[in-house]
C-alpha cells in the first residue's frame, strides 16, 4: 500500500547547507517542498504598503540540484510566492515572476507550484484571482503541472481565507490544473475545525502544509501534537487520498524537530482509519 507522503521544507533550511540536506536525509527525509519565493508579510510591511517577496539562496539551489539529480531527494512542490491583484500592474509582474518560477519548478521534475493571492486592499474583487489564475494555467498545463493556491490566515495580505472563496474561484477557473494547497494553520485562523474548513473543497486538496497551533491562535505553526488542533478526523482523510503532506513549522525548529513532527504525523496516521 502506497504511504502518504510527508515532505521537509527549505522553510527551515539552515547553514551549512549541505550539513543540512544530509541532516534530513538521515533522518528519514525523502521528499521535500522549496519555498522558492517567501511573502514577507510582517505587520509594519503592510502598513507601509509594501510587498517584500525573499528568494531562495542560490547556494541551496546548487545544492538542491546535487541531492535531485543523483536521486537521494524528490521536490514535490514550489512555492512561487504572492500574486498580487491590487492592480493590472501588479497582477501583470506577479504573472510573469510566477511563470519563471514554474519553469524553474520543471528543471526539477515538481509536480506542483503554489501561489498565494495577495493584496494590501481588503476589498478586492475575486475575479482579478481568477483572473490572474486563468493567466497561469495554460502556462503549467503545457510543462505538466499542477498550480495550487494557498489559503491564508486572517489578518495577513494573503487574501484566499474564507472556504466560499477558495471554491468560488476554482470553480470559475474551471482548469483540472487548479487545485489548493491547504495551510493548516491558517485555516484554523477561520475555522478550529479543520474538516469544517476543507469541506467546500476538498476534492482540490493536492498539498497541505501542516502545523499545530493553539485554540487562543497566539502560538501557530507548531510541531503536531504541541497545539490544540485535533488531527484524527483530518488524517484520516488525508491517509484515504494520499495526499502530501509538508511539514510547515517555525522557521527556528532543526532538523531533529522536523523528524519528531514526522514522528508524531506517522504515529497518528498508523492511527487512524480511512
């Protein structure tokens, strides 16, 4: 029977590089997600308006290429970071930045490339995602990947957070290749009940990000088990469809912190019934 799949994050990359690429490995780690363009999105970055988006060291992705090309490592997804709908200016760069990463993505065979839609506007219209999702799609149906938009939590510029949102604009896109990449801590941010959540879409879900986080909300993107989030019901579901699963925690936790979480993730899983 074919395991679901739990993948490490360069979200949590640390130096040396190398040192951490082989720390992973050993501790069991076969599958991994790249944050290749990280959304700044601190408090004082949206009061002043500005989109900070972080690119990947290129000494990781030199070292990332040395893991995938001799078959130690699998990327299973690319994060290409925040399209931006404020404007058609913004829409238009965020567009062309997410089409160099997909082809980037394709240089090491990953099936998947998340974005996340963004805006410093609370009252932005649903059709400039779709929009600028529909502008995507074709691009990523060509090179064979999926595209898959993330959620975000409230209070954040990243605007896909209501359940009714997510499915609105999956269904007007209406492209196979349009899925969902669920961030667990986010969606307790809306809803505690995480099936609650997922239930308008879940037939979408290609990759979840997963963390604990506490019924207060004050501490997020914990190592499962640490929170207050209860996983059975959810892992069940995952466990039934198979699907990968990245370890999203703090950027501060190590390699030894990733491996309990997968610990813990696999302990709940032989657990559980689909």
């Amino acid at each position: 029977m074919k395991e679901t799949i739990i993948a490490a994050s360069t979200h949590n990359i640390k130096k040396p590089f190398a040192g951490w690429f082989r720390d992973i490995y050993s501790l069991g780690f076969r599958y991994l997600d790249v944050e290749f363009l990280k959304i700044v999105d601190e408090p004082h970055a949206i009061v002043n308006s500005i989109g900070k988006l972080k690119s990947i060291n290129s000494d990781v992705v030199r070292e990332l290429k040395h893991w995938v090309e001799n078959n130690m490592i699998k990327v299973i997804s690319f994060e290409a970071g925040a399209l931006f709908i404020d404007d058609d200016k913004k829409l238009r760069k965020s567009i062309a930045r997410i089409r160099e990463v997909i082809s980037i993505a394709v240089s090491f065979k990953c099936p998947t490339v998340s974005i996340t839609p963004s805006s410093f506007n609370e009252n932005v219209s649903r059709e400039k995602i779709v929009e600028g999702c529909k502008a995507l799609v074709d691009e990523c149906e060509s090179y064979g990947v999926k595209l898959s938009l993330e959620n975000g939590e409230v209070g954040s510029i990243k605007i896909l957070r209501k359940p009714e949102d997510i499915s609105y604009v999956i269904e007007k896109v209406g492209s196979p290749i349009l899925g969902v990449c669920l961030d667990v801590a986010a969606a307790a941010t809306i809803d505690f009940n995480i099936m609650s959540y997922v239930s308008k879409f879940m037939d979408y879900i290609d990759i979840i990000h997963v963390n604990d986080v506490t019924r207060d909300l004050k501490f997020k993107n914990l190592i499962v088990g640490l929170g207050d989030l209860e996983f059975n019901p959810f892992m069940s579901f995952v466990k039934k469809r198979k699907i990968p699963m990245v370890i999203e925690i703090y950027s501060g936790y190590g390699p030894v912190d990733l491996y309990l979480c997968k610990r813990q993730i696999e302990k709940i899983l032989r657990r559980v019934d689909c």
